[in-house]
C-alpha cells in the first residue's frame, strides 16, 4: 500500500503553459466509489492502472495501484463505468523540488484546470508559483469521482469560484 | 479480459471426499458488487487477486483477474472488505475431463458445501458424479458476494434447500 500525500490548487492565469515539459491525456473512469473507497480505471497512453483508494484523511489516502493491459482497461471502461468516465491532459511542470501535474479536464468539464502536487509529508513545505490559485484540497467536488457524477460545466456561478486560466 | 463459464450446484454426500486431490483454504472479501460488477479480493496461500467481474448472463460472466501482493491484498481486505469478507476451503475433485472445484464454506456459512464445474461453452456436456446434488447456477443467494451479506447460517428452512454434506 502506498499513502498518497497531496494537495490540490486552482490556476489562475496561463502562466504555467510555457514551463510545461510532458502533457499526457488520458481516459479514466471508476467502477465504484464512495466516501470509504474509489474503484478507478485509468488509460494514459500506452499504459493503463487499475487503482483502489481508500478515504481522504486530510491531505492523506491510502492508495493501491496496478498496472494492467490497456486494452483490458480499455473493456473495463466499457463495461463498468458508463456514465463515470472523464478526460483530460495532465501536464507536468516543475517548480523548485517539485514536480505540479496539472489537469485540464474536457468534455462536460471543460473550463476545469487543478493543479496538483505530491508531497512526502502533510506539512511539506513547496514553492508557490505564481499561476497558483485557491487551494481546494479535501473539497469533495473536486475529487475526480465526483466530477463524474457532478461535471463542472453543470455547476452554479456561486460554486465555480475557479474558473481558473 | 476472460469469459467464465460456470455452472454451480450443491453436493448430496460426502462420497467427493475421499477423490480430493488438492485444498486450498481462501480469504475473500468484496470492495463493491452490484448486479452489474463486483470487485473481488482474495488470498489464497502464497498468491492473491483482485478481480472484476461483469453482469452475470446465464452461466457467462465477463471477467478480469489481476495477481497482487498477499500483503496488499491482506490490507485491502481490511480497509475495503468490513463485514463483506468470508472464508472457504476450496477442494479440487477430478471427475473426466473435468475438475470440479468445491467449495466448503465456514463462519456465518458454515455447511454450505457448493461445487463447480468450469466449462467452454454453455452446452458443454460433463459426467455427472452421484455426489452431485440440484444445480444452484444463477440462483443469486449462492453468489460469494452475496452470501457475505446474508449467509447460509440465517437462510430459514425453506430456502436451504441444500444442506450439502
């Protein structure tokens, strides 16, 4: 089991774009999920995962990841997560020690951009670019689970307080 | 992504005993199942599995089965599996062509004894040994995942039909 240590930040500018060094797209969906765990199935290029979370404590989530074929995933995706797929590119872009990867999510959640950062500790400190928007880590609706089910494009004006970039 | 062929049935003797050539006793838990999917875990001596499966149509399911670290399924088990866990024996009894898997299960399943034959086709035809009771296949109460929800040991008169051995 892995631990999955991280924190979740809205953009707010396109000043990140130039620093990007890989962007990767990718189709995921989840078998199943509830506050106690997320079943997901995830295709990012020539490789695919089959992931169990565990809940979100603070910042922390116990994680368990295996690789599996891609075109079983790609079946996986057909069979058990109608209705509970997403796109989007993850870019990679490293700031100080510390590589963001940033999500740019399409379809029914077009207009989403989040930045993410792995740390090894809770209090872990990183630098903050200047792109770098509110944190939103821990706010269920972010959770990628939950735009599935809750895509951004369907929010109010009130609750999409990040249009970010 | 495989496809299983299943037919399930009950046992009306112990004459299966003594043609045992192999047991194997197995931890399972499920981390969700519906009438869609359900994600499987399961440790069996040295090696383990996470395992999806599709909707059940007649004898035929899709499947898709993953080898994973005892230990990572030991804590999956723990973290995903609370109060959807149960414990067999699985025996392995050859008849013909074929061997028969039969399960002997404990704890709030006790004296349920099942066993299975799996085949390459639907119509396949199989020896019918004369320990072989009344076929159970797509009875939904037999189901693993559901029998950690409401096991044999709370079935009333009329339902357990098959008390096996």
């Amino acid at each position: 089991m892995g631990v999955e240590i991280e924190r979740k930040f809205l953009v707010q500018n396109n000043a990140w774009r130039p620093q990007t060094t890989h962007s990767q797209p990718m189709a995921q969906g989840y078998v199943s999920s509830s506050p106690q765990h997320t079943v997901r199935v995830r295709v990012a290029g020539e490789q695919a995962y089959l992931t169990l979370k565990g809940p979100v404590y603070g910042v922390s989530r116990a994680e368990f990841e295996y690789e599996v074929p891609v075109a079983e995933a790609r079946q996986m995706l057909g069979l058990f997560c109608q209705g509970r797929r997403l796109e989007k590119v993850r870019h990679r872009v490293v700031v100080g020690r510390h590589t963001w990867e940033i999500d740019e999510f399409s379809g029914e959640n077009q207009g989403l951009i989040v930045a993410e950062i792995e740390l090894s500790a809770p209090d872990e400190d990183f630098e903050r670019p200047e792109w770098l928007g509110e944190e939103v880590s821990g706010q269920a609706r972010y959770y990628n689970s939950q735009l599935v089910a809750h895509p951004y494009s369907g929010w109010s004006e009130g609750e999409a307080s990040g249009e970010g970039a």
